[in-house]
C-alpha cells in the first residue's frame, strides 16, 4: 500500500472525490465523469478510478452531485392516500427501479384539500430541483399539480385508474376490471344483497371501482342497491363504521364490497364485534390485495392490484431517457387486477 493510501486509511474522515482524484492522479472533474458514465473518459482511466473508488468504499452523495450538475439525483413521490401499506408497498417499487442507480427517493406527504396545498408542491419540486416525480393516486389525477410540473420543466409519470396522459408518463391500472371480477364472484356464489363501500370521492379509482363493479353485477340481471351503498375513506376505521351502519339495517347483506383492504378488515372486525360469522354470515371482499390479506383469519378475498410493481413501471418510466431509452419506444406495462380468492367469500347461508 502506498504511503498516500496509508495516510488516507488512518484517517477517521469519510473518503470524498477530492481524494480519489488524488489517488489517480487525475482532476476532480474526470472522477465525476466516471461516476457519471460519460463516454468522454478513456477506459484504462475509468478503470484505474473506479478501481479506487471501490478500494475506499466511496459512495458519491446525491445533493453534492446534484449542485454540481444544476439538478438533484432524487425522484420525489408525492402522494395523498390514506393506506400506509399502499404507500409503503409504492415505494418499494420506486427503490426496486433506482437500485444501483445513483438516485434517492424523497416522499411528500400532502393533503389535497388544504388551502396551502399547490404552494407545499411547488415548493417541494423547485427546492429539491427533482429529477422527477412520481404521482400516485389521487395527486395522480390533480391536473393543476401536472400544469405546475410541466411549468417549472419537472418530468413525471402518473399512476392512475384510467388514461390521464400520453402513454409515455403513464401506468394505468384498470381498476374498473378488477371490481368487476368481485362483483361476478360474489354472484356467482349467489349472494343477492350485496352492499359496496366505495373509496372517496375526490379519488377516481372510487368511481372507477364503482363502474367496474356495477358492470359486473349487471351481467348477471343484479343492479348494485343505493340502499347497500356507502362511502368510505379508504381506512380501516371508515370501513368498520360503514359496515356497522350496514349490519344494523332490518335486512342486512350477506355480503359486501370494500374499495380497498384496510376497509375490508374494518368490515371484518365490525362483523366480528357483532357475533357474526365470516363467510357464513357475511362475506367480505376487499382491493389491492396488501401483504396483511393473506394472514388474516380467515384469510381476505381481495382483488390484486400489483401495487409494487406499479411503482417500478413508473420508476422505470420516468428514468428511461437516463439509460439511453426513449420512452416513446418503451413497450408500455400492463396492469391487469385479478381475484383471489380466500376464505372471507362463501355462499350466503341456507343457499
């Protein structure tokens, strides 16, 4: 080991580009340059420097280089969604897209309906000077916040029940099919009152979800009763009150929809508290099938929604001009949602 390397190994600091760039005997801009990928460095000299880097463990830190070059090395998911385990299960998408690639997610929790809330998201995107963004539903479907990204030049892709944009910046999720499979399994089971508790209504995936699952009632001669429908906010406590204002009625259904698992397992436990048996009494089907689905007892029927793999196509999406691809010539993902069903649907009793 050389005496420059020894010298730099005793020392307790953390190694920065400036001592790489001494150990290869080259400029500090080089150093970067390989970091970067640029095709502008000689390969002995990319090689001898990521030699070093390796050597030392250097791990270039995403704002410092986002100074340098004008732009951050972050891609910003912004998001308004009430379900922890749908945002959680997004952003391990995201990160299974940008592993190994230099680039950092930041997340902005936000609130759609507060005064301040275009002037938080403006702010956000212009101080991290974003490499992108991706929007989850319901900021997805917000057209305001898209107008901001595309004044201040921040690229994005939109994750969204139906087709907002152009294909390019994308992922459509076709949430209408998948409620419309719950409502053909709940009737071919043969369950008549059949009650749905719909997400918000500022969010499109609630009406997309109640199209769907209209359809798929209607093609069996059923229509979905105003009497057995309630609106929910996509938490576990909406769908647990929900679910008992359904329960007390005088003829209460024999089954019911969520609009998605943490309503589900609301409805489960409301059913529960009232002495009620599930599925004989009451069969529950829920959306997005969330890793918490199948460990339940019973376990929950649901629709799967590939929630984490959504992530990553967007991901994908928004970094496609920075692996050298166009995104005009990607082959665009498909979202299909499928029923999976598990003990929390059987036959209505006495059927």
């Amino acid at each position: 080991m050389s005496e420059r390397i020894k010298g730099l190994a005793r020392g307790a600091r953390a190694t920065t580009i400036n001592d790489i760039a001494r150990l290869a005997g080259v400029s500090k801009k080089t150093v970067s340059r390989v970091i970067n990928n640029s095709p502008s460095v000689r390969e002995e000299t990319r090689v001898k420097v990521q030699a070093i880097i390796a050597e030392h463990g250097f791990v270039p830190d995403p704002q410092a280089r986002g100074l340098a070059f004008r732009r951050s090395f972050l891609i910003g998911m912004i998001y308004d969604n009430p379900s922890p385990n749908y945002v959680v299960n997004m952003q391990q998408g995201i990160l299974d897209a940008v592993r190994g690639s230099g680039l950092e997610l930041v997340v902005h929790p936000c609130n759609r309906q507060s005064a301040s809330f275009m002037d938080d998201v403006r702010g956000f995107v212009v101080r991290q000077k974003l490499f992108g963004v991706v929007m989850p539903p319901s900021v997805s479907e917000d057209e305001r916040v898209v107008q901001m990204l595309r004044e201040v030049g921040c690229p994005y892709v939109r994750i969204a029940s139906i087709a907002l944009d152009v294909p390019e910046v994308m992922v459509v999720t076709n949430d209408s099919l998948g409620a419309a499979e719950a409502a053909r399994h709940l009737a071919e089971l043969g369950h008549e009152r059949i009650a749905f508790i719909s997400g918000p209504e500022t969010f499109r995936s609630s009406h997309e979800r109640r199209r769907g699952f209209r359809e798929g009632l209607g093609e069996f001669g059923r229509e979905l009763d105003p009497r057995y429908t309630r609106v929910g906010a996509y938490t576990f406590e909406s769908g647990q009150a929900a679910a008992n204002d359904l329960l007390s009625m005088s003829v209460p259904p024999t089954a019911i929809f969520a609009g998605n698992d943490e309503m589900a397992i609301g409805v489960m436990t409301a059913a529960r508290d009232r002495g009620l048996d599930v599925p004989s009494d009451l069969s529950i089907v829920g959306f997005d099938d969330l890793p918490m689905a199948g460990r339940l007892w019973p376990s929950l029927t649901t629709v799967r929604l590939p929630i984490r793999d959504m992530g990553r196509m967007a991901a994908e999406k928004l970094t496609a001009r920075s692996r050298g691809l166009d995104p005009l010539t990607l082959e665009q993902p498909v979202v299909r949602p499928s029923l999976v069903a598990r003990q929390s649907s059987a036959p209505p009793r006495g059927s």
